[in-house]
C-alpha cells in the first residue's frame, strides 16, 4: 500500500467507495489524513457507518474544513448528468481531483523518486494486453515493478517501489479530472466509438485520452497511434515543446516519426516487423500492441534482444481471444474482452468459419464496422437482453439464432460445428457490456469456459 505523510492531516472527501475509492480512502487514513466519504448505494454507506471514515454531510461548514474531494472514476464529473455532489463541491469551491493526481503529488514528494518511472498506457482496446506484456518483459529482465491502473488493482493499493517502474493501465475516467499527472512514457494505443455516452462525442473522448500528454517535460515522452483523426487533430493543440517529445505511429504507411533532439530535426524510421512468434499474440491488433510494448520497453533502457526473448513467453490475458479448446475439428476461443463492436474485431480477422456467440449491452449503433468481416461467419448466436442490434444486423447476413441465455448459445454452437464437415471455430466475442446478465467481463468469461467444460459435446 502506497503511503505518504503528504497526505497527513489533511480532511479528504472521498465520492465513490468502490474498489478505487476503498483503496484510496485507506491509504490516506494510513498516511494520516481525515477521511469522510459518500456513496450512493445505501448498503456500502451502512458498512462503513462509524469505522474510520465518516459518511459526509452536506453543510457549508463542513465544506470549508475540506482539502480536496477525490472522485472515483465511474462517476460522471460533467455535463447535465454529473453527479449531485460534484456540483455542491463546485459551489462551495472546494477542489476537485483524479486519483492520478493524488499519485502525482505523492511521487513529487517521495524520497526515492528519482529512482522511479512511471509507464501510462490508454486507448480504446489493448491496454490490458500492452501494460501486462510490459510487466512481463520487465519481470523476465530483473526490473522491479508494479502493475496497477484500470487493470484491476488500484494505484494506492500498489506495494510501494524504492526504485523501479509504476506500469498503469488508464482509462478516459481516470483522466477526466486529471490536470498534474505525468508519466515518464506516455502512450495513446487507438481511439474508438467506446464511452461516448459518457464524453457525449468522439471528440471529447479524445480530448480526455490525450491528457495523458498535457505535462509532457523535456525528459518524457509520448507515444501515440496516428491514424486516428481526433488523436492527431488533437496532438495539434499542445505545444511545440510536448509535440516535439510526442512519438508518431503510423501503421497504415508503416512509419514512425519523431524530433531528433540531438540533430534538432523531424525524423521518420520504417516500422520493422518484429519477428516474434507467439500463438498468445497472434493477429494483426497484437502486432500493434507488441510494437508499442517495444517501443516502451526500449525508453527504458532495455536491449531489444531481451524484450525479444521475454515476448517470447508471454502466455496472454485471460479472456482475450484465450484459447480453450483445440480439438481435430474445432477451436473454441474465450474473447469476453471484447466489450464493443469495435473490438470484436481483431478476432473476426483472425479466425475463419465461425460460429460466433456475441450480445449484451450495446455501447454504440456503429455495428456495420464488422460489414467487412461478415464472410468469416458460419453462424450466429446472440445472448443478452438487449436483442435488436445484433439480431437486426446478422439475421440479413447470416444465419442467425436469438436465444438469450449463455448456455443455450454454446450447446447450439458446439452442435452445429460437430456436425459440419469442415473445421471450425467457436467465438465467444460479446461485442458489448455483460451488465445486463453478468457483473462484469471477467465473469462472463469464466462462466464461459465453465459452460464450455460441463457440455456433452465438449471435447469430442
């Protein structure tokens, strides 16, 4: 656990007692601070009621003894839906800060910060899979480190480094209220449809994502996908002094462009492939994400023949197109990351006469991004409650069959791929939330895997 005596004697509010709000109200009470707290379910209110934290209560002198309010990503900050709260702190003038500020201020003030670095990866898809593929290189060459961020485990929950790198995975919520983070090496993957509800458009969900640069120094630096439009617009409105520390990536005309400070001119190097086989990162989308881990890698000072070998024994992420089974006729992939159209994708590319199982909560009405894809698709079976989208656009494309329930789905894929003559591949890639039927991804994952292992057909 992270703690700081920064922190000490200050009166911190913190909004939101989920995973992150828990792990920071902790380490503030550790580091000596005054914790009040509010959350709106009344069961998560009721269980910390008299402990350490006290629940707080809207009153303007109360307001005053506050420092500063720490608001937990989920929450809406901005807009006509931002949360109550959030306009009561604004009214009393109370500041406002991100959980990444927090750490910021924490490092400013740690006695060992000079021997620490700070990796921040973001982008709609692959950040699990760059900042884990990071960690492991790191860990194969005797690096020390910690993995911490949206992956899972908070930053203040992080054991804490006396020398070493903080590798984070950030998502658009973290960045939302950040203004003094910066990371040592800063990268922006891709940029999707994923969140607007939350932005209200592609392009302030950009705008979040590239704050991750906003305090770029002269001994950082940025990494970013230019072949998005809003990310390169974007770059435009920093200053010549971040644009100048910012790497370019291009992989459409398979180029990166940079500024030589050392000959004080713009250089551009062909994108060389690689070479790195690995049936855990196969596709062209991990391609992409080998090459920034790399890239990282490299800023930090590791040989590429190393971070070569490191790859090399990378054994993947759970539900990212993890392979469950591979029998003489069919491979049966478990890809429950896969949360938006968007990212369906890369596994409809990379696999062929699929019997897909996908649904869920649609994030977005941009499903006609797979119209390129839809050959690869022997059959549709969509799960969920929210059945309009997927089936309104399969059923004209494909055989398709509604059956809502997970279980169903796999029984009809595992049957009909069986009694087909050709191999074939059993995908499970949602392509939308899991709210609707499960807690979360993970979950919908392994019950997934469970579902697959308890059918007659399995394995046969």
């Amino acid at each position: 656990m992270i703690t700081s005596k920064v922190f000490s004697s200050k009166q911190v509010f913190i909004l939101g007692m989920g995973v992150t709000g828990k792990a920071i109200a902790r380490s503030l009470y550790m580091s000596g601070a005054k914790v009040f707290f509010w959350d709106d379910n009344n069961i998560i209110r009721n269980k910390y009621r008299g402990n350490k934290y006290k629940i707080f209560e809207n009153k303007k002198s109360n307001w005053k003894k506050i420092d500063f309010l720490v608001v937990s990503p989920g929450i809406k900050t901005k807009g006509i839906k931002a949360h109550k709260v959030l306009k009561l702190a604004k009214e009393n003038r109370c500041r406002i800060v991100s959980e990444l500020d927090l750490f910021q201020k924490y490092l400013e003030n740690y006695k060992h910060k000079d021997k620490i670095k700070v990796v921040g990866v973001t982008g709609t898809n692959g950040k699990s899979t760059v900042v884990t593929l990071v960690n492991h290189i790191l860990n194969k060459n005797n690096i020390p480190c910690s993995l911490v961020g949206n992956i899972g485990k908070s930053i203040f929950s992080s054991k804490e480094l006396k020398e070493g790198v903080y590798i984070m995975e950030i998502s658009s919520y973290q960045l939302e209220n950040s203004n003094l983070f910066a990371p040592d090496y800063a990268c922006v993957l891709n940029l999707g449809a994923d969140h607007i509800d939350r932005h209200g458009s592609i392009k302030n969900y950009a705008k979040n994502k590239l704050k991750i640069f906003r305090n770029l120094d002269s001994n950082q630096f940025g990494i970013i996908n230019a072949n998005h439009k809003e990310l390169r617009l974007g770059i435009k409105k920093f200053s010549k002094l971040i644009r100048k520390r910012i790497i370019n990536v291009d992989f459409q005309k398979n180029f990166v462009s940079f500024y030589d400070h050392s000959k004080k001119c713009l250089s551009k190097n062909k994108i060389v492939n690689n070479h790195v086989s690995n049936p855990h990162l196969s596709g062209d989308h991990n391609k992409e994400n080998i090459f920034f881990a790399v890239q990282i890698s490299e800023l930090l000072d590791i040989r590429y023949k190393r971070i070569l070998n490191a790859i090399k024994s990378f054994n993947g992420l759970e539900h990212r197109q993890e392979l469950v089974h591979l029998g003489n006729k069919i491979l049966i992939i478990n890809d429950s990351k896969a949360t938006n159209f968007e990212s369906l994708i890369p596994a409809l590319k990379n696999y062929k006469n699929i019997y897909l199982i996908c649904g869920g909560l649609a994030k977005d009405d941009n499903i006609k991004v797979l119209n390129k894809y839809i050959n690869q698709l022997v059959m549709v079976f969509i799960i969920g409650l929210n059945k309009e989208p997927f089936f309104n656009y399969f059923n004209k494309r494909v055989e398709t069959f509604y059956v809502r329930n997970l279980s169903k789905a796999v029984s009809m894929a595992l049957s009909q791929a069986k009694e087909s003559k050709s191999d074939g591949t059993i995908l499970f890639s949602p392509g939308a939330a899991s709210f609707d039927q499960f807690k979360n991804f993970e979950s919908r994952g392994k019950r997934f895997k469970r579902v697959i292992k308890s059918n007659k057909n399995y394995g046969r």
